[in-house]
C-alpha cells in the first residue's frame, strides 16, 4: 500500500480531528491578518448612513436557532448602526425560533441603555410565512394584535403612526432561507416589488450567489451576506465584535478545507491510473 | 363534491388573489386581504396537527415497544411539559428561556457544526475533479473560499477582486439564467395550482 | 380600475400564462410533444441493468421534505420518479430499497412502489422490506441510510428529492461504497454539494421533466413545452434588448420597466 | 460555571458524539429531546398566535369574522380520523392556492421580468459580454421540448454546454460562500468549548 492509497483509506475521525484542532490554533493565539472592506459592504453601510436620523425600520429575524453563530454578527452589526443614528426599530420573526431569538437579541440592546417602544419594539413571531409577509405589508397592525411582551399593539406608541409597509424607510431580512417560511424570494416578491419600500438582505453564505442578481436588477439596495462582510460592517463601525473575532479561525478552516480538496484530488489522479481502480 | 369543492376554491382564491395586485376594486381587494389574513391563523394550525402527528409517530414506537421506544417516552414528556410552561407562563418566562438557550440553541448549532465536520471529509474524500464540470465547480468555488478569508488576501493581493469578480459577473449570469428559467417554472406550477391542473396536494382517494 | 404602472407586468403574465396553458391543452389533445434526453435519467435504465447484472441492490431516497410544505413539489415529482424506477427494476428483476424519513412519504411510497411491482407483472416479487422509514430528523435519517448503503453494498444511490444539510453526508457515504450516486433537488443550497460528489445530477428544473420524461402524463409535457415557449420568450427579449441597447435606444427597457 | 454553561455542554457533546459513533444511545436520547423542544416551541408559538389574532378578537371583541378560519384550521385536524380526512381539503386548498397566487403575481416581476430587463446590457465591456451570453445560455439549457431543442442539441449544441459551465461556476461560487456559514457554527461551538468551558485563551 503507498502513500495515497493509505491516505484514501484513512479514518475520518482523523479528518475531523485535524479540522478541530486547525479551528482551535487561532481561537487561542489570533493571528490578527489584515482585512479589505469589499465594495457591497461600503454600499450598504453609505446607504444606511445616509437616512435621515429618526428612520423607521424593521428587521425581520428568519432565522433558525441553527444559523445564530453565522448571522447573529449581521444583525447585531445592522441595529448598532440603526441606534446610532437614532432610528426607530421595529423587530420581527417569521420563524417561531426567530421570536426568541430576536427577543434575546434586543434584551441585549436594552441592557446599553435602548428604551422599550422609544427606541425598538419586538413584535415577534408572526406566521404564514409569504402570505404572513403580504398581510403584514398590506395591514401592519392586523397581523401583529399585541408584541411579544403582550401589550395590545394600539397601546404602543410606535405602532401609532404605522399603517402599511410604507410608512418605513428602510426594512431588512437577517435571513438563513427557511422553507416554507419568510424566504428570501418571499420578501422580495412581497415588500421591495409591490410597496417600493427599499430593502436590504441579510443572508446566510449558502445563499449570497443566488442573492446577487436581485441587487444588479435594482431590487433591493444591497447585501450583507455571511459572516465575512458582517466583519467588514463591525470594521466600518468600528467596532470590532463577534464577525471579526472569528476571521482568523475563519482563515485556518479554509485553508484546511482547500487543503483537503487538493490531496483528496491528488489522490484521486495519483491511484486513477492504476488498473482496476475505480473510475 | 369532495374533490370539486377545493379545486373550486383554489381557482377562485388562486385567480383572485393575482388580480387583486393589478386591479383597484374593493369587490376584490377586500375579501383578498380578508384572505391573507386568515393564513396566519390557519398555517398556526397546520403547524400544530404537524406536531400532532410527530406525537402520533411516537406513540406507536411505545405501544409496539420499537427498538428505542424509551427515546420516545422521553420526547413525549418533554415536548408537553415544554408546551404546558410555554402556553401558561409565555415565552418571556425564565425557565422557558433558560430551555430555549441551553437546550435547542445549543443542540441545533451543535448539529449544523456537525455539518460542518462532515463538509471537510468531503471536501478530502468525496469532491472529485471527475469530470469538466466538476472541475469548474471546485475550483470556483476555492477561489470564492480563498477570497472570504484574510489569509486569501495575505497569499495574493488581488484575490479579493477576483472571488468579487466570479461572484458579479459570471456567477452573475449564471445565477440569473438559473432565476429566469426556474422562475418560469415556478409560475407553473402555481398556474397549474389556481386553474386545477394539479391535484395531487389534495391526497388520494375520492 | 385597472392600476396603470403595473399593466406591463400584467400583459406579461398574460402571455406568459397564456402559453403555458395554450400548451397544456394541446398536449392533452396529443399535439406529440418531444422531450430531450436527460443523461441523469437516462442512467437510471443502465443503473437497474447493472443492479441486475451483479445482483445487488438499487438505493433510493426522497429526501426529507413532506408533501406539504417543505419541498411538496419535489418531493411529488421524486416520487414519479421512484415508480418509473421501481417498476423497471420490477421489470428487470433486480432489488430495490426505498428510505424515507416522513410519515406520509411513507404511505405513499408504499402504494406506489406496490403499484409499479403489479403494472410490471411480478405482484408477488415485492415485499414490505423494500421500504424503510429511518427517522424524521435529518442526521439519523442520513446516518441509517449509509448504513444501509454499505451493508447491503448498493450498487446504486438516487437521491432526488428535497435535500438539507444531510445531503452532503449521504453522498458522502455512498461515494465510499464505490455506487453509482444519481441525485437531484430542487434546493439550489445543496445542489453544489451534490454536483461534486455525484455522477449524474438533475438541476433544479429537470426534476419536474421526469414525468414527462419516462411517462405518458400529458399535462406535464404539455407544461413544460409552454415553459419552453415562454424561456424562448425570456431569451428572444433579452436578444431584442440587448442589441437595442448596444445601438443607443432604450425604448424596450423604458416599456417594461416602466412601474 | 453556571447550570446553563453544565446542560449546553451536556447537549453540544452527546450531539457530538455522532461524528465518532454513529446510532449510539447517547446520541440518540439527546435528539430525541431537541426534536421535543424544538416541535414544543412550534406549538407554543402557534399558540400564541391563535390566541392573540383568533382567541382575544372572538371572545374580547366579538369579532366574529376570525370564526371562518378558525374553523377552517380545525378541519385540518381531521387527516388523523381516516372517515372523514377528506374535510381537510377545502383547508388545503385554501393555503395552497393563496401561496401560489402571491408567488405567481410577485414571481413573474421579481424573477421574469425585472430580470430580463436588468439582463440589457450594451455590449460595450467584456463583463457585459459575459454576462449577457451566459444567462442566455444559462437559459438554453432548460430547453427540453421542441424543435429548437433539436437545434440545442445539434448545431447549437455549445449554448447548452456553455450555459451548464456558467452555472458550475455560480454553484461553485455558492459553495465556497456556503462554507463559511458552515464552519461558523463549528468555530462558535470549539470558541465555546474552550473560552466558556475551559477558560482557554481568554
């Protein structure tokens, strides 16, 4: 048996013990590398920036409690830009995991000094999934009869001037593609095309190639998608949190993972030649 | 009757509901948001005779006493105590959220790292240059890969721009013909829904 | 009463629709619709044959969607297909396991893979065993199927269906067990992973020609000649644009953009 | 170290555990309780919504037009009681053929006709060059009745292949993108492991 032939038959507890402990390395000692703004991210952020102080926008979490490590970064990134410059947040789900997750996201706001129907409100999850999305759009307050606190949805003072998806300036989907539910597709086929309400995707990196049509089309204003341009965003904040800790880490698991498409390549050429091997 | 009778309504919900995005009439456009706004209500429910039958599924495993019928002992005592406390005491209530956090949270990340793990096997031992295709495939997508991380742009200055460059323009391209020709087929099939060419999501039988 | 800025996607809705079902209807008079080859479904023959030849089993599997709402429509195209399948291995007298991992896929695969076994002539060569339900959760479905797999050294894998992240896994698995893996989805997140780790792939839209491909449904020709149609539509105003455009004139993307 | 940090623990390992030993009690005990309180947050959820947009408005405000989709939504119960199952149909119906009228009235601008549209690009730079014959090739591919399919399969046979090549390049992007997302949760859930639990590199 030669080297290859070895390397073929090799444990694959091995191949995951290798991959723990490249991801472990960085985790303990960062290696710090340098990182480029690209410019979608500049887009996003010089688009968000730009709205007036005192905006109304909601963020839709539709999510899974699956995604949180790949898309907490962006949401947090994209409601401490919104403080920052003063808008009026409006949070919701159209999955019931997304509920509580937006939930303990914006506990976390509150805890820095965000006050409750002042600042943001949750108004949690709601269901229907695409036609949610549509009634939502068409009657804000029909879907939504109290926020996840219980309050009944005429007693907010935010809620008083909402009427349709128009009365915001802006609204995003933090979005890991739940089926059946608020979807990518799903929003832009309701919100951006039928109310005109600019639109900003927040998607999961399986989803970021299919996403980039609808930007060069006009659809939407942009995208954040993944974890690397969440990076970018807390850079352009300047504020350095949860997407840039992980860049290093990030780089050894890439490297590790092209690595291993090389050699499981080169195996694959190296033993093709011999007779009775596999095609 | 039996089959008549929903065919009928999704053609006349299927049909109206596309009108009422191009037509100002409120003979229409009434009873259509009406409708939309039903679909909260009724998917809620679809949801829940969804869980019922996981419950179902379960029950049977105890009362035949399948191979790991105590696993499903354990998911019917906490999948109700679960819904007792969520329905009584809401989803803000401590406990609650103390089972959302350190229970789903962390088992519903710990399966997707688990994906994770089984990603780089494959990359070692089952993404294979075999063919033209598979080819492009792999190495588009180590290019992109390279281009996400810093290490990429500490190994070449440019590759940044060039994953920007596959993703805007032949990926691009490739994505949006993908978009156009599903999106034809997509429209179909909801067609095919409204004017009751397809019938089959009503179940067999008479 | 009519709402001017979206007329034009009205009249192009009309059109397009306006084909689609044109077609539908003409099919179903017989209008003798020809299909292209699909290579993926092509190799499904040749794969029974080989299952036949070496007396080993053929794997199949629909995925994890249901017939509701996660992935209906694949999941009802894939289990077309499983019963053009099953009745050619009935037909060739060769083994074929079904795994499921939903309750009502379950059922259904049941009826169909017993239907194909009877419309093929051997009733009495199925047995129950040829179904296996696994699990509802994604990983223990994927873990049991590539146990099955390697056990009973399948000499095929089709998988075609609605796929997640288990996806990855089962490929995986049967790439190891040296079988032939035939996949398919119309999930375009799980389409790369297949595209590396298989042989023959149908890509999202070719799932639904399956019907057409190997039966006699003649709505689904008729559909997907009108799709046909309006694809050639989507392409001849792309043409159309695009040269205006490189001379100057915008008069076609000023019409339909116009909202 | 609290109770919380004690059970995530307990449950990121039993999970764990699969990689190394496929189908063990462990194992499958642990996910067994994360399919009943992820299925049991469904519930809870839905619960909330019935009672908040059905419940309160029937019996607070007498609002008796949520009645028809309440019982609408009911009937959908019915699939468990063989006899009568075919009662969930109307229910059925109804969802599926509101969802297919909003995604056929919003697909055909978002996916077809925006699409095209954005696709009209003067030939007046390689990128859009590029652009312009891949998507159109792109689309070729899906051809699959007809004459002019002859002609993609004969004379035309390039546009077809050129088109899967586009594609292969778009998924392959959509890979390398993907695994990012994918190695995000197994960097979140070893940062845990070894920041939270045993206190290295802080």
């Amino acid at each position: 048996m030669n080297f290859w032939e070895k390397m073929e038959k090799v444990d694959v507890r091995i191949i995951f013990v290798v991959v723990i402990i490249a991801i472990a390395i960085p985790l303990v000692k960062p290696l710090g590398l340098p990182m480029k703004v690209m410019p979608m991210s500049q887009q996003v952020y010089d688009y968000i920036e730009k709205m007036p102080n005192g905006s109304k926008v909601f963020l839709s979490f539709d999510y899974g409690t699956g995604s949180i490590p790949e898309l907490e970064p962006a949401a947090k990134a994209f409601l401490t830009h919104f403080f920052r410059k003063g808008f009026k947040v409006y949070t919701m789900a159209s999955t019931a995991d997304g509920g509580m997750v937006s939930q303990m996201c914006m506990a976390g706001f509150e805890k820095l000094g965000k006050v409750y129907d002042k600042d943001f409100i949750t108004l949690g999850y709601f269901a229907g999934g695409e036609a949610g999305i549509a009634a939502w759009s068409a009657d804000a307050k029909k879907v939504f009869q109290r926020d996840a606190r219980g309050t009944p949805i005429d007693q907010l003072a935010m809620m008083k001037d909402i009427k349709t998806v128009k009365d915001f300036t802006l609204g995003v989907t933090v979005n890991s593609g739940p089926g059946g539910y608020g979807t990518v597709e799903a929003w832009v086929r309701q919100v951006p095309i039928v109310y005109k309400t600019p639109f900003i995707v927040a998607p999961g990196g399986a989803m970021v190639a299919n996403t980039i049509p609808y930007i060069q089309a006009g659809q939407i204003q942009g995208m954040i998608g993944g974890l690397r341009p969440s990076a970018e965003y807390e850079l352009l904040l300047k504020e350095p949190g949860l997407g840039v800790a992980a860049m290093d880490a990030q780089s050894a698991a890439h490297s590790i993972m092209i690595a291993f498409i090389l050699l499981g390549n080169a195996a694959y050429f190296a033993l093709r030649k011999r007779p009775g091997a596999r095609q | 009757m039996r089959r008549s009778l929903p065919v009928l309504i999704a053609i006349v919900v299927g049909i109206g509901m596309v009108f009422d995005l191009f037509l100002k009439l409120p003979l229409l456009n009434n009873p259509m948001a009406e409708v939309r706004n039903w679909m909260p209500i009724m998917t809620s429910f679809a949801v829940i005779v969804g869980c019922v039958g996981l419950l179902n599924v379960h029950y049977k495993n105890i009362q035949r006493k399948r191979p790991g019928w105590y696993n499903s002992v354990i998911l019917w005592a906490v999948m109700l105590s679960v819904i007792a406390l969520g329905c009584t005491k809401g989803t803000r209530d401590a406990t609650y959220s103390f089972i959302f956090n350190n229970v789903l949270v962390a088992s519903s990340t710990t399966l997707s790292a688990v994906g994770a793990l089984f990603l780089a096997s494959s990359g070692f031992r089952a993404f294979r240059a075999t063919n033209t295709n598979a080819t492009i495939l792999l190495i588009s997508g180590a290019l992109v890969m390279l281009a996400q991380v810093p290490i990429g742009e500490a190994i070449y200055g440019q590759i940044p721009n060039i994953g920007n460059w596959i993703m805007n323009v032949p990926n691009n391209a490739g994505q949006r013909g993908i978009m156009i020709a599903s999106g034809v087929g997509f429209i179909t099939v909801c067609l095919r829904i409204m004017l009751g060419y397809t019938r089959s999501y009503l179940g067999g039988g008479e | 009463m009519f709402i001017v800025p979206r007329l034009v996607t009205l009249y192009i809705m009309l059109v397009v629709c306006g084909v689609i079902v044109l077609q539908i209807e003409r099919a179903k008079r017989g209008a003798g619709i020809k299909i292209r080859r699909i290579p993926a479904l092509e190799a499904m023959t040749e794969v029974v044959g080989r299952a036949t030849e070496m007396g080993r089993p053929v794997h199949f599997t629909a995925g994890v969607g249901n017939l509701t709402t996660r992935g209906a429509q694949a999941m009802m195209a894939s289990l077309e297909i499983l019963s053009y399948l099953s009745e050619m291995a009935a037909r060739y007298n060769s083994k074929i396991i079904t795994t499921v991992a939903q309750g009502d896929v379950y059922a259904v695969s049941e009826e169909i893979i017993k239907g194909a076994f009877i419309r093929a002539g051997h009733p009495d060569a199925y047995s129950p065993d040829m179904i296996r339900y696994l699990s509802d959760s994604q990983f223990a479905y994927a873990g049991g199927i590539a146990g099955i797999i390697t056990r009973e050294q399948c000499v095929a894998n089709v998988m075609i269906g609605h796929f997640a992240a288990e996806a990855l896994y089962i490929a995986e698995s049967a790439h190891l067990a040296g079988a032939v893996q035939i996949a398919g989805t119309t999930n375009m997140y799980q389409l790369p992973y297949l595209i590396a780790a298989c042989d023959y792939v149908l890509i999202g839209e070719e799932l639904f020609a399956a019907g057409a491909y190997f039966g006699k449904n003649l709505v689904d020709l008729g559909a997907l000649s009108g799709q046909d149609f309006a694809r050639l539509f989507a392409v001849a105003l792309i043409i159309i644009g695009v040269a205006l455009g490189t001379v100057g004139n915008k008069w076609l993307t000023d019409f339909l953009a116009f909202k | 170290m609290g109770l919380d940090v004690i059970i995530s623990v307990i449950f990121t390992l039993a999970l764990f555990t699969f990689v190394f030993a496929k189908d063990n009690p462990v194992y499958n005990t642990a996910e067994h309780i994360f399919v009943a309180v992820g299925a049991g947050h469904a519930v809870v959820a839905s619960y909330w919504v019935l009672r908040n947009n059905a419940w309160d408005l029937l019996v607070t405000k007498g609002n008796t037009t949520v009645l028809l989709p309440i019982l609408l939504g009911l009937l959908l119960f019915t699939r468990y009681i063989k006899s009568i199952s075919w009662l969930t149909r109307p229910s059925i119906a109804l969802i599926v053929a509101c969802g297919a009228g909003l995604g056929l009235r919003g697909s055909i601008r978002v996916d077809f006709l925006d699409q095209i549209v954005a696709t009209f690009l003067p030939f007046n730079s390689i990128d859009n060059i590029i652009f312009v014959v891949g998507t159109v090739a792109t689309i070729t591919y899906f051809f699959f009745t007809g004459t002019y399919t002859r002609a993609f399969q004969g004379r035309l046979k390039v546009l077809p292949q050129v088109g899967q090549w586009f594609m292969m390049v778009a998924f392959g992007a959509s890979f390398g993108q993907s695994v990012m997302g994918r190695l995000a949760v197994l960097v979140g859930k070893i940062s845990f492991l070894l920041k939270d639990v045993l206190r290295i590199g802080m």
